[in-house]
C-alpha cells in the first residue's frame, strides 16, 4: 500500500491543534490530525469559559464540540491512534501503535499532563521501560511485567500483555471499573514510585513494596514529549518555541499548553494558527530549495 | 478632579484589545480601553471569516460585534478619545486631545495601518509636524497650516484650525463629502509627498507643487506607535516583543497585528490574552516591591 504522505501531521486535538487543522485545511494543505481521545479532555472538564472573546458562558464540553465541528467541517483527516514516537528525517515518520505515517512538517500541541517522571525512568528507557505493549510486548514473552495506567486504554494493554508474559502486575492509577482479568495479571493498588535495575529493569519500587518485573509499561494520557520526539529543545518542562512558534528542529513547531502558561483557551488558538502558517512556510521554503 | 488612576490601559480596541479587556476585566483589574473609532475597522471590512475556531463563517463586522459585546459586558472603561502621547514614568500619562489619564501599566494594542511616513515627517516632529490640533493649534494662530487627513475626523480638526489660522490648507486622503468650511480653509486634491524647511517646517511639497505652510498636521486612523511612545523598541516596522508579549519598556506590553504577522484574529486574540497576564504579573511583582 503506497501511504499517503501528509503535509502536516498535528499532534494532539485541544484547540491548539483544532485551530491549526482548521487554518491548514483553508490554505489547502493535506492535514493529519492525530488526536487518539475524545479532543481535549481537560477543557471538556470545564464547567464555564468566559474569556474566549466571541462566545461568551460556553460550557468546556460546549466549546471543544463547537471547535472541533468547525475543524471538521474542513476535512483534515484524523486519525483516532496515540502516536508514540516521531522520526526526523527528509520526512518525518509518525508511529502509532496500529500503523506509521509520514508527513513534511509536524506541529506538536500535545497539551500539558501533569507529568513527573518515575525515578530511573528516563535511564531505562528502551532497557525495559517502554510506552506501548503493541510495538514491545513480544520483548517480554513469558518475562514478568508491570503495567501502569492513567486511563482505561491501559486495560486492553494489559489483556495483551497477559496473553504474552508469564506474570504481568496492572498498576490501574485512575478510578473506574475494571473489566474480568486473565488469572496472570494481578491488579495492584500500589503507587509506582521508582524503576530500578543494574543495565536492565530489574524492580518496580511501589509505596507499599516491590514488584519483581523485567519490564514497566507506562500509559499516560499522553507521553513526555522529549520521549516521543528525541532531540526536542525544552525550556523547563515546556517546549521551547520562538515568535513563529519554530521548535530547535527544523520543520517541527509547537503550539498551545505544549508550549507553556498561561494555559488559556484563546492562546492555544492563536498558537495553532501561528503555527500552521509557520508550517506552511517552511513547506514553501523547502519546495523551492528542491 | 482627583484622576482615577487605571490598573492597565489598553490602546485599541480591535480582537487584541478586546480579549485583553475580557480577562483583564475577569481578573477584576481597572481596565480603560482606548478606542476612538468603531471597534476593528480593518475587521470590519472583512467579508467573511471562517478561521476563528468556534465561530464558522461570520462576518468580520458580526465577529467585531459579537467580541465587542462581549468584553462590554464586563465593563472596561471604554474611552472614545485617539491616544496622542503615552509618557513613562512612576505611572504612565496617557494623552489625548480632550484630557490625560493615568495607568500603571500599558497595553498597545493599536493595529496596523500601512503607515509610510512622509519624508522630514519624523525630522520635523515638533518643529512643525503634529498629530494633534487641539494640543498643538494655538502654536499656529495667524499662521499657515496644512491638514493631511486620512478618516473624517480631520474635518473637525480643520474647522478648529480655521478659526485660528490665517490660511488652512485641507488635504482628505480619504473619500466622501466634504462639508462646509470656512472661507480660509481650502481644499487640496493634491497627494502628499515631503515636509520641508530648515530648523522649522516651511513647506509641503504635493505631487502637484508646494504649499508654503509653517505646520502641517498628520491625522492618521493610528499614529505610528514609536511615535506615540518614544522609545519604544520596533522589529523593522512591528513592536518587538517576547514571549509573553513584554516590550522594551518595563510596564508595557504589545498585542495583535502591531507585534508582526500573521494578522489574524486568533493570534491577535491569543497574544491579548497573554498581554494582560503578563500586565496583572508585572503589576503583582510591582506592588510586592513596593
């Protein structure tokens, strides 16, 4: 199957990433939308927004629909999968666990999860710290595993795992029901505290003990941004950007709460657009140049 | 009269303006809003926008309208008068041609009119060059004046010199009928092109000879803003701002078209709204200080 090449692959459908699909679609470029929840969860939570000029005591929920059918009603392609790392190169490849794309540009607008990392995670990324069952389960056939979730997508990662691994230890650190279980994978109610380990991982340290495991998957809402996309200057905890909101890697840009406070609703939008006409541009430089 | 004194004054009242004025109102600052014409007239003339996420295909006169409302209903103090000189200091003094007012802190939110100055425009500032009759007329009694005006509020402007001057000469670079004047106001169709003198102005020369005047009165939809606020640092022909949209001096900060391009409404409502967070940060690290 001859992929298709996107111009822009979006990461991340908050209004950032809404707003730059919407722009991009209107100059007429082919737009990868990749947005893998229900848009952006967290103003979805917000019970009233009054200070996006236009649309005065809109409901969080109210706002993200009426962002996200306007966008739509443009056409940009989106794609429902999480996209767990992105490759640079004369194109940039997108992996998800279902499948890869490539695009000419990419703008992150990844929003912010409150995010610290796990002690030692960093170190063992890739020696048994891993962020997707799909792409690493079979590393771990018949090894013991520890599975930390922060949604229920976690869940199918575990039943997968489960079928694989001989132990695997389900870490679920959201609340909601969890569905039936294979007898392998055991739900622990701990707080994962550190990874440790000599050259591999060797130990899940929790606040009630430790899990002897061979590997730690982690399902975050969404993955620290560094991790998904190597070489990313940050500045502090943000991506950092300039004016045009250009990140340190030509032809990756940044918008929204990706790129820092104040983690407002109207300067995501304007980041969004900022930098899908940045994109744009570079896309022209660059066609010009070939 | 003891003069309120305003938390933070903002110079224009298109998308940037407004959206500072909304969250600025929402954080229950003292807000005056300087908007001496109708709200965004560039905005105004634009047929239809359909790249403000959320509100799809509105007109750009029902957007301006819609965004208008919307920050009126948090009350800014909105304040009908041209902003002339803006001056630094313990607080700014902010003048027009009808009073002066005090702000602890500046937002320019002033757009951009495609402003080319005429040759000895900025030599002459001064020395025979105003932007304002009403403050500078009386330099100018029993004199020769020309009025170059751009929108039709320059007719009362040359009304008022009339009754001061010996000979005004009117140039409308706008359409529409003119009204009555004064016998010693006389219409010139002619194009201005270049300020002329020695330590004084002693001429404008036209495209179609020269008026022997010894001042000539610019009046412009918006000043050029370096004018307006002497020191202000530009980026070519736009305001140079950081990040969080500070400028050059301590307490002001720059929002909209007038901060460079795209000129577009989401990025002018974003950076409004980063403007008067970083404005109500700069007051709070002021106020500790003090």
């Amino acid at each position: 199957m001859a992929a298709q090449i996107f111009d822009i692959a979006i990461i991340g459908g908050g209004p950032a990433g809404l707003s730059a699909a919407l722009t991009g679609r209107i100059r007429n470029k082919e737009i990868a939308l990749f947005e893998h929840l229900d848009f952006s969860q967290k103003l979805q939570k917000a019970h009233i927004v009054d200070n996006y000029p236009g649309l005065p005591q809109v409901t969080g929920k109210g706002l993200v629909q009426q962002m996200a059918a306007h966008a739509q009603a443009h056409q940009p392609t989106i794609i429902k999968e999480k996209v767990l790392n992105i490759y640079p190169g004369e194109k940039f490849t997108i992996l998800t666990p279902a499948a890869t794309y490539e695009a000419r540009a990419v703008i992150l607008a990844t929003g912010v999860v409150a995010t610290v990392l796990f002690a030692g995670e960093r170190d063992f990324l890739g020696r048994g710290v891993s962020y997707c069952a799909t792409c690493d389960g079979m590393f771990y056939k018949d090894k013991n595993v520890a599975v930390i979730a922060y949604t229920a997508e976690g869940e199918h990662e575990a039943k997968f795992l489960g079928e694989l691994c001989r132990q695997v230890y389900y870490l679920p650190q959201y609340k909601g029901e969890l569905p039936p279980f294979r007898d392998n994978v055991k739900i622990v109610a701990d707080k994962p505290r550190a990874i440790k380990g000599d050259s591999q991982v060797e130990q899940l340290a929790t606040d009630k003990g430790e899990l002897k495991v061979d590997g730690v998957f982690i399902l975050r809402q969404s993955d620290p941004v560094e991790n998904v996309l190597a070489g990313l200057e940050l500045d502090g905890e943000v991506i950092k950007v300039n004016r045009d909101m250009s990140t340190n890697i030509p032809g990756v840009f940044a918008a929204g709460d990706c790129t820092g406070k104040p983690w407002q609703i109207a300067k995501a939008v304007g980041e969004g657009l900022v930098a899908v006409l940045s994109a744009i541009g570079y896309l022209e430089t660059k066609a010009k140049q070939a």
